[in-house]
C-alpha cells in the first residue's frame, strides 16, 4: 500500500478525516520488527456484555480495501471486510466477560481481553500497534499505542472490525435468551429501550454491575449464565 505524504499545509486540512494506512507499519519494520500486529477493543462502553479484543497480522500483499474505524462503517461493509481479513490475515480474538469487569475495571479488563488476544495470535508479533493510550501489560515484545489508531494504522482498523463483528453477534446471541433488554438492537449499550428493560426486569447476567445505573438497581438479579461466544470461550482467545 502506497504511504500518504503528509500535507504542505496542515492547518488547511483540520477537518478532513483520517485515513489508515500501513506507515506505521512500514516504519516498525524499518527498525527491524516484523510481523507487525495491531489490537483493538469493542464495548468498553456498554452497561451488558463482554469487551472484546482482537489482534491481526495483516499480509503486506493482501490488505483488504475499505479498512477503517469501525465506527466509520456500516454494518454490512463491516461484514463485507470482517470476511475479507479472516480469510487473508492472521487473527485472535480473546474477551473478556461481565463478572471479569466487575471484578477488576473496565480498562483492566479491556487491555487483558486484547493481552490474549495478542499472545493468542499463531504467528508471535514482533511489535504491537494497539488503539488508544495503553499497551497492555506482560507482552513479549514492545508496542506503541496510538490515539486514533484505528483511524491511523490499516492493522489497528482491522482489530477493530473484528472485535466489533464478534461483538456485535455475541450480543445478537444473547437477544434470544434474554429478549426482555434488546440487545440485538443496541448490543448492550444504555440506550432508552434497554435501561426500560433494566427497571422493569432487572438485570441479568450478562450486566455489568459495577456500571451506573446498574449499581443503584434494586431486585433480584435474573440468574441464567450462557456461553454468547461465537464459537470462542469467552475468557480465553481463538487463534487463527
């Protein structure tokens, strides 16, 4: 993939948005590291759910075109391309559950989902292009995190399509075991429709109870734990 140059004049160019590509990439393997991977989460945000993470090793020849912030595609383009890095890169998909977040915190439970993802990956990283502020703890090799990175780095954008993918139907799953809350409509986050949901049933196991408003919910906590995983255990990562 041919690198951007960077524009002459850059406070003209404030408002348009970023586009990923593999320059930092390239410049991790000029400094002898290579594979490069990237990692990203999805669902730091919902008050339901596992977080997921995902790593992927992207084949220099093979990048699928459109990769993008996740949140930047629809969900049918998000499909399309979840397809496309499965059958040409190297992926891992670890999560990390509900009680996990309770027990720890949100950020510590995302950055262990995306560690197992990372250390799940069939090929070992020589170095790690991760989205946000942190590298997670106890890698066996060096990374750099990158605010906007998934708007950044072709690697990251991949991550982030397949932990959203994943997610997303995970969350469809648990729709039809609790079809009180609409998980499959907003995959757990706080939406009216959900927090509805909550005050007339209350929650159940899939709740992250640590979460305002969940910790001012009073009632019995409906007590049903399913496995929402698409194929994958939820605590543990999926190579391939």
């Amino acid at each position: 993939m041919k690198p951007r140059t960077s524009p002459d004049s850059p406070m003209l160019f404030e408002d348009v948005p970023l586009v990923p590509d593999f320059r930092l990439e390239l410049k991790a393997r000029k400094a002898g590291h290579w594979p490069v991977a990237g990692a990203d989460e999805a669902g730091r945000g919902p008050l339901a759910g596992p977080v997921v993470a995902a790593a992927v090793i992207l084949d220099p020849k093979r990048i699928p075109n459109g990769l993008n912030d996740s949140k930047q595609l629809s969900a049918q383009k998000r499909e399309e391309l979840f397809k496309q890095i499965l059958a040409s890169a190297t992926v891992s998909i670890a999560s990390s559950s509900s009680t996990r977040i309770d027990e720890t915190d949100i950020r510590k439970a995302s950055l262990d989902a995306m560690r197992r993802a990372i250390c799940g990956l069939s090929i070992p990283p020589s170095y790690v292009l991760t989205d946000g502020l942190d590298v997670p703890p106890g890698l066996a090799c060096p990374g750099q995190a990158i605010v906007k990175g998934d708007a950044r780095s072709v690697s990251i954008a991949a991550a982030s399509i397949v932990a959203k993918v994943t997610r997303d139907r995970m969350m469809a799953r648990a729709d039809s075991t609790f079809p009180a809350y609409g998980f499959a409509a907003h995959v757990g986050y706080g939406t009216p429709q959900h927090r509805a949901g909550i005050e007339k049933h209350g929650p159940c196991s899939l709740h992250r109870m640590s979460f305002s408003p969940l910790k001012k919910v009073q009632g019995v906590e409906i007590e049903i734990d399913i496995d929402i995983g698409i194929g994958i255990d939820i605590d543990n990562p999926v190579r391939g």
